[in-house]
C-alpha cells in the first residue's frame, strides 16, 4: 500500500512539472470582445458643449456678427474633428452649472473651468488642460497705494468684485473677509463695475484677465498675482463616456501643436507646459 501511494504521489508531481513546462497555448481570437483603449471615431454624434458666453477669452459673443467666439469654440472645434463629433454649443448660466451637468443636461462644459475636490464629488473631470494663477484686476489708471500689493489690500477697506460660486470668490473672501467681497452672476459683470468705478478692483483668473484687457485696451491692468498652480479640465456627467475620448483627442492636438496655436491666439500664451 505503502509502494502504491508512493508511485501515485510521484506520477501526480510529474504530471505537474510536464504541465509546468508545456507552452502555454495561443491566445484565441475574440471577435466579440470590445476593443480596448478610447473610442476615437464617434460616428458624427452630436456634443452638446456649455459655455457661457461671457468669459473671454475662452468665450464671448461678437458684437459685430453675433455669434460666439473664442477658445472654447476653436478647440470645440478641433477636438470633434479629431473625434468625427458634432459640437452644439449651448449658452448655459453659471449658477447651478454643475448640478446641470450631474444631472447630464450637457455632454462637457468648457468655460475654463478649475478643478477642486468639491466639485470633483458632483461630476468627472478631463486631464487639465492649462496651469494659471488668480490675479487682482484693476482699472489701468489707479495707482492708489492699497493696490500696490496683497498686503496693502488686505489693510486697507477697499472691496473686491468676484463672480458667485467660483474659485475667485472663494480667494477672495479667504483675502478680506466676506463683508468686502461683491458678487456677481456672471464673469463679465465684476469687470463692468469696475470699469465703472462700483468696485475697487476685481480678482480673476490670470488667463481671463488677459481677455478683457485685451477687449478694453487702455482701461485696464493687472495689479499683482494672489495665487498660482491652478488647473483647468473639461467637466463632464459622471461616469460619461466621452471622457477618455476628449483626453485623447486634447493629447493629439498637444502633439501636432494645434492646441497651443489656438492658446497663443486667444491666451497670448501656450497652454503646454514650459520646458
């Protein structure tokens, strides 16, 4: 019996090496199997694209033709050329943006969006596609003091004009307190008052600063930087499937430079790292 279970034992832990050293068999061809990797032909879909319409350079409507111009619209664009998409652009307000998209009114937001954790709970995020910093706006011919520098406008009583529910607001009442802090609806509307002496200044993203001065040459500067190392991503209904498609087609038009031809003509900058 002894014999027996020794010959078993032995025939069992040789039929485990040959096993061992066989070749492993070739890998049978999966016709059904989804590809891998992201989807980069969509077929002519149509993308439904939020921008709001008052925050240039990103977007803006011309005055002279009506319609809306800027970053957002040329790199719309240029990524649904690369995907076979059709981007609609929707006019969508800023408040309650994000809930609309969670709620998948939208297909993507672009309007130079900066991405936070908060936010990051409600929906999903693109790879950024551009760092910048928040700066403080001011009206090009005041050179009072208390706007020489942060310090000097934390002392000091002066207020700050800010859009509601942005990062900006946020810095700004970090800065000086909520009670010095004007809030506006939409991106625009800080600036207006400023150009027209209601607030004392206004801090906004150092790209979007550079928009409305070039829009008003000769009213306005930027006073001084409050923040830096800040990104800005495609928003997106959680779980979306255009996601990795759009990190894709934003790696392609990084590679053959389109991306940052389109950020030198509307961000006076490329949106690329610097080396």
């Amino acid at each position: 019996m002894k014999k027996s279970a020794v010959l078993v034992t032995l025939i069992s832990v040789m039929g485990l090496v040959l096993a061992a050293c066989a070749p492993a068999p070739e890998a049978t061809p999966c016709p059904e199997c989804p590809p891998t990797g992201p989807v980069t032909d969509l077929g002519g879909r149509e993308v439904r694209i939020a921008v709001e319409n008052a925050y240039p350079p990103f977007n803006l409507i011309d005055e002279e033709t009506g319609e809306g111009v800027g970053w957002d619209y040329d790199v719309g664009r240029a990524i649904c050329e690369k995907l076979n998409c059709t981007p609609v652009f929707v006019e969508a307000a800023w408040e309650g943006l994000f809930e609309a998209m969670a709620a998948g009114e939208y297909d993507v937001a672009f309007d130079g969006i900066t991405i936070t954790l908060a936010r990051s709970l409600k929906v999903d995020y693109s790879d950024p596609y551009i760092e910048y910093g928040q700066v403080i706006l001011i009206r090009a011919d005041d050179d009072r003091p208390e706007l020489a520098d942060e310090d000097s406008l934390v002392a000091s009583d002066l207020n700050i004009g800010t859009q509601i529910g942005t990062t900006n607001e946020i810095t700004a009442i970090k800065l000086v307190g909520e009670e010095r802090v004007v809030s506006f609806d939409t991106y625009d509307m800080p600036v207006v008052a400023l150009m027209a002496g209601d607030v004392d200044c206004v801090i906004i993203d150092e790209v979007a600063a550079i928009g409305f001065i070039r829009e008003n040459p000769g009213k306005l500067k930027v006073a001084f930087p409050v923040t830096g190392g800040e990104l800005l991503a495609f928003v997106f209904p959680p779980l979306s499937d255009l996601v990795e498609p759009f990190n894709w087609a934003m790696q392609e038009l990084f590679a053959d430079g389109t991306m940052d031809a389109i950020c030198e003509e509307w961000l006076l900058r490329p949106c690329s790292p610097a080396e």
